[in-house]
C-alpha cells in the first residue's frame, strides 16, 4: 500500500532541501502532483488568479496548466491576423512594463525555436464595439509573430506550433523566474526594487518544454540549474521542486545542481503512488539506460549490428526490467519469449564471447536485435519522450 499524491506532496513540503529532482513515467501523476502541491501551500487562492503560475505570492509554478493560460484568440473574423492573448496581472505587468523584460523573452524564445520567428508584443490601443463603446486593450496582453526570410521581408501574422507556443510560454517564465531571484537575492528587504516576492517559498517546475530537440533540453536543463544556484538560499530560503518524464534532462538537472540524491515517482497498481529516494551512483543507471539505448539505435539504423549489442540489448532489457520491478528482464519480451531469450543469452554467454570462432550476426539476427529494440521503446512509456 503506497501513499496518496497529497501524503507526497506534504512530504515534499516537510522536506528542508533546496532542490528536490523528481523523475517519473508520462501519466504516473506528475501535472498532477503540482497541483496537490500547490493547493497544500496556497490552498486558498481562487483559481482565476494563477496567471504565469504565480500563487498568493508563496509559490512560483510551472506546468501544462501554465500553459493554458495563454490562449489563442478564437474569435477574430476570418481576415484577421491570429493573436495570442496573455491573461494580465500585477506581475505581467511588473515584468513587461516596468523591468522592460520583453526583450529578453524575444531573445530566450528565439535561442530555443528560431532566430527569424519574432514575437510582436502590443501596445495599448482602444477599439470600438457594436455599440459605439470604447474598450481599452492594455500593452502585454497580445502577441502576434512574425517570420523573417531576409532582404527586408517577412512573413506577418503567423500562427506557431504548439512546440513553440510551449517555448514562448517558458520563455515568459524563465523572464519572471530570473527577475524573481535578482531580486531577492538582494538582502536588506528595504533595498528590494519591490517587496511583492517576498513571501515566496517554493519554485515548482513540471515537465518544462519536453518539446525541444534533445541538445535544445540538455541546453535549457544547464541554464535553470545555473539559475537556480544563483539563488542563494541562506538568504532567501526559496526550494525548488523539479519533476521530467526526461532521463537526459533529469541526469544534467542531477549533475548540474550537485544532488546526492533524486526521487522517482511510482504509481503502484491500487493507484496509490510511492516516492523513492535514489542515493548518489544509483542516479547514474538513467543516463546509462540512453547510452545503451542510443548505441542500439545507431547499430540498427547503420547496420552494424555485432555480438556486442546482444550484450547492449540483454543489459538494457536488465536494467529496463529491475526499474519497472520485473523479476526477469524475459518476462519484457514479446510472443514467443523463450526463442527470444535463448538467441540473446546465445550470444551473451560468457562461453559464447570468450569464442572468436562464433560466427557474426546474420541478417535475420540482426532484424531480432531491431525487433527487440523497438518493442521494448513502443510497449513502455519510460523510453518515449512525447
């Protein structure tokens, strides 16, 4: 019998770390966790007030729920350029217009996507409805974007993908997240350039752009950890929680904020979950799970399949089948699991590799090995990075 996401949540709360690194699955319950979280620290707040993930001012949070904050404007007539709209707050605000932070969200954005994909924020303008009645739209309530192809021209008025919509949204936050740390890093309170951050606790971040290509992640995972060490902590005592369904981004998260320990979240089969603590070295066997996956994939797609990679292939199955708590890494197998256990261990013995004599692969060896590899990435969701 595990324990409810709530019981985590207050453990998390307990917890006196400065950064807690949570991995799990897709659909164990992260998004979900977040928001047991959030509700635990500020379980007062009305829901319509959580703009850009800011919650009565004690917690900072990011997740797939953030995102729905920024919304498409549906309404505009058929000739009408697409607009992305920003629900406004005091912090909108202090971020856009009084720290001019609009230029380095462009700037963030554009490292992730695409240097000639630029974000147009509005000025305030006034229109005129039906009924004559003037409404007024404030400045940094609207964004339109723009795509350059040189020689002076653009292309206006684009609608992004949803990949970049995600980026421009973190690239807000990561703007605010920053502005948040210089300033309480400042520490007489009386020498803040304002006092509105000052009962902050708690930074939680779900998931962040799992849309990027994998140098663009390792990227924005070195950048939030050196952020977030910037933060000094005797001074400001602001903990951070971090959940990624991402084995790179959970590795250089790891390495990058100097962890002795990281969780993984587990969802058990009466829907109870349990969050294990992972000790120093035993972090390691995530990374080691991609590089014995990305040798496999290379061998296959190249057509080099040796001996060696049965060794890759049983090891990853090994090592897949003791994380997801399989007592033997054939029970991951599919069809016929014995045929396919007796051709690996065939070429996996100790008698087999000591023999130089033992014929290479064959061509329908070698499709077992693509086979396998494939099965084991599309049948579980730890190997698929959506």
């Amino acid at each position: 019998m595990g324990e409810s996401l709530n019981e985590i949540a207050k453990k998390l709360n307990d917890n006196s770390k400065k950064v807690q690194l949570i991995y799990a699955f897709n659909g164990t319950g992260k998004t979900r966790l977040s928001r047991e979280f959030k509700n635990l620290v500020s379980p007062k707040v009305d829901e319509e007030s959580e703009e850009i993930g800011l919650l009565s001012k004690k917690i900072l949070y990011y997740n797939a729920f953030t995102e729905d904050l920024f919304y498409w404007d549906n309404d505009l007539k058929e000739d009408a350029k697409p607009i992305l709209k920003i629900h406004p707050n005091v912090f909108t605000k202090w971020v856009f217009e009084e720290q001019g932070q609009d230029n380095n969200v462009i700037r963030f954005f554009q490292h992730y996507t695409d240097e000639k994909l630029s974000p147009n924020f509005n000025a305030k303008y006034t229109i005129k409805e039906s009924d004559d009645k003037e409404t007024t739209i404030n400045a940094y309530t609207e964004v339109s974007f723009s795509y350059g192809r040189g020689h002076d021209t653009n292309t206006d008025n684009i609608k992004i993908s949803k990949g970049e919509e995600s980026c421009f949204v973190w690239s807000v936050f990561y703007a605010l997240l920053e502005q948040v740390i210089n300033v309480l890093n400042v520490s007489e309170e009386s020498d803040r350039e304002t006092d509105q951050f000052n009962n902050l606790e708690y930074v939680f971040i779900d998931d962040p752009v799992t849309s990027l290509d994998e140098n663009h992640l390792i990227e924005l995972a070195v950048n939030l950890a050196k952020l977030i060490k910037s933060s000094d902590f005797n001074l400001n005592k602001i903990k951070f929680v971090i959940t990624t369904h991402n084995i790179n981004f959970y590795n250089v998260m790891y390495n990058e904020t100097r962890q002795n320990s990281g969780y993984i979240l587990n969802r058990l089969e009466d829907n109870t979950f349990e969050l294990e603590e992972v000790k120093g070295d035993s972090n390691r066997c995530l990374s080691y799970h991609l590089y014995l996956k990305t040798e496999l994939e290379t061998a296959v797609a190249s057509n080099q399949v040796k001996r060696q990679h049965f060794t890759y292939l049983r090891n990853l199955y090994e090592k897949t089948a003791s994380f997801l708590g399989y007592k033997d890494w054939g029970d991951l197998l599919p069809g016929d699991k014995d045929a396919y256990y007796k051709r690996i261990t065939n070429f996996t013995s100790h008698s087999t590799i000591a023999n130089e004599g033992v014929a290479e692969p064959t061509p329908q060896e070698k499709q077992t090995v693509k086979l396998l590899l494939e099965h084991l990435i599309n049948t579980y969701s730890f190997w698929k990075e959506v």
